[in-house]
C-alpha cells in the first residue's frame, strides 16, 4: 500500500519492519522492555502522536501486537477486529493512518489458532451454521479460502487458511484505488504477519 505523501515518522518502512522483529525477537527471548506508564511520556504523547507502524490484528485475547512487538507507548497504531477482517471502517482506519498519521509500514498480522478463520472453514465445510452477524465475518473470510484442500487434515488445513486469510486482507488493501495508484511509488509498504501462539515468534510472510 503505498501513498504519494511525505511521512513525518521518523523511520522508513524497512526500518519500522526491524524494529518490529527485533522486538519480536526481544519477546521471544524473555527480554521484552515493557515501559511503565510515566507522567512525563503521557504528557508528550498528548500533543499528538507519531507511530511508525499500523498494525491490523485480530481481536484474540491471546495476541496483543504492543506486547509482541515490545513496542512502547505511542509505537503502534492498532486495529484489531476478529479475523484481520477488511471492511468500509476498517478500511477507512487504514486511510486515516496513511494520509494523517503517516506511518511507513502497514502489517496485516494474523495468529495461529485462529478463531473466526476456524468458524470460515467450518463454514465451507457445512457443519454449522453460525449466527447472523458471525455468519458476516465469516463471510469476509471465505473468499480467501477458496484454495484450501478440504481433503486435508484439519490442522494442516487452519494452518493453510490463517497464511490465506492474511493475504485475502492484503489483497483487499492492495486493491484500494489509492494504492492501485500509488503502488509503484514505495512510500508505505504491506506485509503480512502469523504469530506462533506456543512459541511467542512471528513469521512474516514472503
């Protein structure tokens, strides 16, 4: 996704996607530098706020991109909806990080384990049918499914749908008229992300 706008951030897009897996890599080795809260740091933020990276994440409670990436206060400007599903608002959220707050690097950031992406296969496999507005969100992510070999086993199957469903969403960013427009110009880049729930480590996506 890419955006014909000077950034104010401080960082490019590469340099917020390192800072992004070194502090993975920090919380994988159990030396994550969580920041307290203080006074001093709320009082800056509150002038206004310039984060290097807009993550769009699921809402599992398991999953919290701040902690993960060992980002402090102000770092992230985070959309979680169930899912890393793409709609009008969400959508809409992604425009204003582009155009108002500027940030380099976008990450589409799925998880394995993944609820609503479990409720989309069991969906197209017909065996159950879920409530009406569940029935909406699954909606969204079956589209991206399409490929997957129901045949399968079940484990190999949500392993494969979780990489889809992250790249269905980007997809759908990427089919924005802006970034269609502005694609080649490289201001602001997209990359899909998978976090491991057992070993705390995130696998972008090639």
């Amino acid at each position: 996704m890419a955006i014909a706008i000077e950034t104010t951030c401080h960082y490019s897009a590469d340099e917020a996607l390192a800072r992004l897996v070194e502090g993975n890599e920090r919380f994988v080795r159990g030396e994550a530098r969580f920041p307290t809260v203080q006074k001093e740091i709320l009082a800056e933020l509150a002038k206004g706020q310039q984060p290097y990276a807009t993550i769009l994440g699921c809402s599992d409670s398991r999953v919290p991109p701040e902690l993960v990436f060992d980002a402090g206060f102000g770092e992230l400007f985070v959309i979680r909806v169930a899912g890393n599903v793409i709609s009008a608002e969400v959508l809409g959220t992604l425009q204003y990080a582009a155009l108002h707050l500027r940030t380099p690097l976008f990450v589409v950031f799925g998880h394995g384990g993944c609820g609503a992406v479990e409720a989309a296969l069991a969906a197209r496999r017909g065996d159950v049918v879920h409530p009406e507005r569940i029935a909406l969100l699954v909606e969204n992510i079956e589209p991206g499914l399409r490929d997957i070999d129901m045949t399968s086993p079940p484990d190999e199957q949500l392993h494969e749908a979780i990489q889809a469903n992250v790249r269905w969403s980007m997809l759908q960013v990427l089919e924005t008229p802006e970034a269609r427009a502005r694609g080649e110009e490289g201001i602001i880049r997209l990359v899909g992300a998978v976090y491991d729930l057992t070993t705390g480590r995130v696998q972008f996506l090639q």
